[in-house]
C-alpha cells in the first residue's frame, strides 16, 4: 500500500457517547458517532479496505483539502460494486469520481439537536435515503458520521421514557383530580353547615331589630307616664349606661347584619369556587365568578394593593364554571404574589419606596371583535377577561418559558400553574390565553372565550 495513501485517510475514530442515561433532553452528539475523513483524491480500493477493516463504519467523510466536501456511505460504495464494469470504475478511480456519479443527499446536523428531533429530520427525507448516516457538526470544521440504526435505537429508548413519564404524570393528575373532587365535596359539605346556622342568625336579625325597638320604646313610654322613678330604677340604668345602651343597640344590630351578609357572600362564594363540573358546560355570570373569587382572595390584599374592577355587559358564558374559577384565581394569585414580593423589596429601598406608584391589578371584563388578520373569521365576537398588575413586570428568558410551557410538545415539562390554565382555555373552552408583560412595566393577562 502507498505511504503517501496514508496523509490522505485519517484512521477512523469511534466515539462511544455519553455514559449517563439519555433523557428527553438528550442530544445527538451523545450517541456514538465516528471521525473517518477521507481526501477524494484518494483511490476508492484503498478506502474500502478500511470499510472493511472497520465493519462498524456507516461511511466516510469527504474533504477536498482538508476541508468538508461531503459525505459517502458504505451503502452507497457498494453500489458502485454491482454496477456493471463497477468493479473496474471502483479499483481504478478516485474517490472524487466516485462521489461526482453517486446519488447522495446530505442531512448535515449540529451536535446539540435534540435525538428527538434528529429522529423527525430524518423521517423526512426521501425513502431511498432513509439509511443513509447523518453528518454531525460537532465543532467548527469538525464533522461526524452518526449510524442511523443508533439513532433509531436511541430514540426507541427516549420514547419509551416519554411514555413513562406520560403515564406518570396521568396518574399524577388523576390522583389530583380525585383529590380536588374530594376537597370541593368536603369544602362544600363545611359551607353547607355553615350557611344553616348563618340562615338562622339572618332570618331572626329583621326580628330582633323589631323587638328591640318596641323594647325601647315601652321603656320610653314608662319614662312619659312614670316621670317619677324610684331611686332604685335610675340608679340600675346609670349603672348599665342606658342613655349609651340606647344608642349604640343600633349600631351593633348593624353590624351583626353586616358580618352576616359578608359571611354569607364569603360561603356561598365558596361554594361557587368548589362547583364540581359536569359533562356538559352551563351558563354562567362570569362577573360574578370574578367577584366570589375577590371575596376569597380579600385577605392577601391587606390594603396594600388597590383593586381596580371594570365590568362590562356580558351575556351568560358557557363554560365549566369551576375550571374557569381556577383559571382565574391562578392568574390573580399570581399578580398579588409578583406586587407581593415588589412591595417587600422596595421596603428596603425607601427612596424608591417614596417615589413609585402603589401596588395595583386591574381586572376589565367586556366583549370585543377580532378581526380576520387575528387569526380568526371577520367580526367574531369573544368575551374579555383582562388582568393586568403594575408590578416588576418579567424577563424575557420568563416569558420564553411560559410560551413553551403553553406549547404541547413541552407536556413532558414540569405542570406549571400557567400552563394547566392555558389547556382548560384552549382545550377545554376553544379560547386563547395570551399575556405581555415588560420588565418595571407590569404584566397583562388576558382570557378570550368564544361567543
């Protein structure tokens, strides 16, 4: 064999991958992949020794003067063998000659593609090239032959974990969902107790009002007719303080009234959030949704946020009324915890804290048109629910990961909070879930259903 033959052949070199467990994250440049560059000035008898010498080699790559030219696989060299005269072409010619007459076509891909996705490039070509090795970058002028049946393999495994995981995570929902189901009926059982004893206490309120004014005005009536009390009648009345007693007997009737119609309104909104959905959605006023879930959250607002409140006219909303209510809450929720978290920081800084605005959510409800340059059909009527705070606003790596986590290819994610409310409204609802947001600005949330 020529010694000249050998600075044109760099002797093949087989890279095992990456020892670690592939994962769904895993990338192509992890599986074994082999450095075999050839010059096409080379003879192709002597590259086909070392094919031969090397059983495991899918190909070579192809570099004219030290840089890449492309790629030839085994399967294709020998098909120049069974050719007819393919035997006199393969001995006496280049390589360079060889690769100018072969049908070949190239899937050049970088070291950091995903498996799964190599997997989908490679379904995509053409039937008579689906055996063909792919060509990894793995560095500036640095390429790789990766065997397609390892990539098969490889991606085999990956799908199986995919489908674990799946599994996994519907168990998981469907130990939640039996947990929420049982949490509502056992919420909604409580508010039920309560809301009996609260019938009786308001039912007797209107009479206990009644009687207490006639009581008071028997006694004043007495006064009128018995001006001349004994001394032990006014003595008793100054030691209750009847003149303060008569006056402020009103004052707490009212505000018994008050705490029970507040409670009332606290429960029956309770009742409304643990509304178990049936198969079917059901007309429902999205309004007053949005106010039994202000009543639960009151508390978390603690004076420090100012709520702002925008009703619009709307119509009754089919939907699944406790879907909709978690939606809803999730994204409030999260509003107070980012003005939250803004008011704790700018404590610290009070020369900050003296200048900026006060914490504040604003929450719009209405009925608009999208136009056909929205992607939807010319005057489409939607209903409008926007949330929008003027808190820290996110970046835009944050903003990145929701989108992502809205998509469906991202299912084997993390289930975020977000992304659980974006399939009730896109998949359960027909409707869209969209947000902007901009960093010491604030974020807007907005939840568009169809009419």
């Amino acid at each position: 064999m020529p010694q000249e033959f050998y600075s044109l052949i760099s002797p093949p070199i087989f890279s095992r991958g990456s020892d670690r467990d592939l994962n769904l994250e895993s990338v192509i440049e992890e599986l074994p992949i082999c450095n075999f560059q050839v010059e096409i000035s080379c003879s192709s008898a002597e590259v086909a020794h070392f094919l031969d010498k090397y059983p495991l080699l899918p190909g070579a790559i192809l570099l004219e003067q030290g840089q890449f030219l492309g790629m030839i696989s085994r399967r294709r060299l020998l098909e120049f063998l069974i050719r007819p005269h393919g035997q006199e072409l393969f001995t006496q010619e280049t390589l360079g000659v060889l690769y100018s007459y072969a049908r070949t076509a190239i899937l050049l891909l970088p070291g950091t593609t995903s498996i799964l996705t190599a997997l989908q490039h490679t379904l995509r070509r053409s039937p008579e090239f689906l055996a063909e090795p792919i060509v990894v970058q793995t560095a500036d002028n640095t390429y790789k032959l990766l065997d397609i049946h390892d990539l098969n393999i490889a991606a085999w495994q990956i799908q199986g974990i995919e489908t674990q995981v799946r599994y996994e995570r519907n168990q998981a929902q469907m130990i939640q969902n039996d947990k929420m189901s049982r949490l509502g009926r056992l919420v909604d059982g409580v508010a039920h107790e309560i809301l009996d004893p609260l019938s009786f206490i308001w039912g007797n309120l209107t009479y206990i009002f009644n009687y207490s004014q006639d009581l008071l005005k028997l006694i004043a009536e007495y006064d009128k007719e018995l001006p001349q009390t004994s001394y032990k009648i006014n003595n008793f009345k100054q030691e209750i303080e009847f003149d303060f007693l008569e006056k402020d007997l009103l004052k707490a009737l009212s505000s018994i009234r008050t705490g029970a119609e507040r409670l009332k309104k606290l429960v029956t909104g309770l009742q409304n959030f643990c509304y178990i959905d049936e198969v079917h959605p059901k007309p429902v006023d999205l309004n007053a949704c949005i106010d039994g879930i202000l009543l639960l959250v009151k508390s978390r607002l603690k004076g420090e946020i100012q709520l702002s409140i925008n009703y619009g006219k709307l119509p009754p909303i089919s939907c699944f009324a406790g879907q909709l209510n978690q939606v809803i809450i999730n994204i409030i929720t999260q509003s107070i915890d980012a003005l939250i978290n803004e008011s704790v920081r700018q404590k610290f800084d009070q020369e900050y804290a003296n200048t900026a605005s006060k914490p504040r959510i604003e929450i719009t409800t209405e009925i608009i048109s999208l136009a056909a340059n929205e992607g939807d059909t010319a005057d489409s009527r939607w209903v409008s629910v926007c949330i929008a705070d003027n808190g820290p606003g996110m970046s835009p790596e944050s903003q990145q990961q929701i989108m992502e986590s809205f998509s469906l290819e991202k299912w084997a994610d993390q289930e975020t909070s977000l992304a659980m409310s974006y399939r009730i409204i896109a998949g359960r609802h027909g409707g869209k879930l969209n947000f902007s947001s901009q960093l010491g600005i604030g974020t807007e949330f907005k939840i568009l259903l169809p009419l």
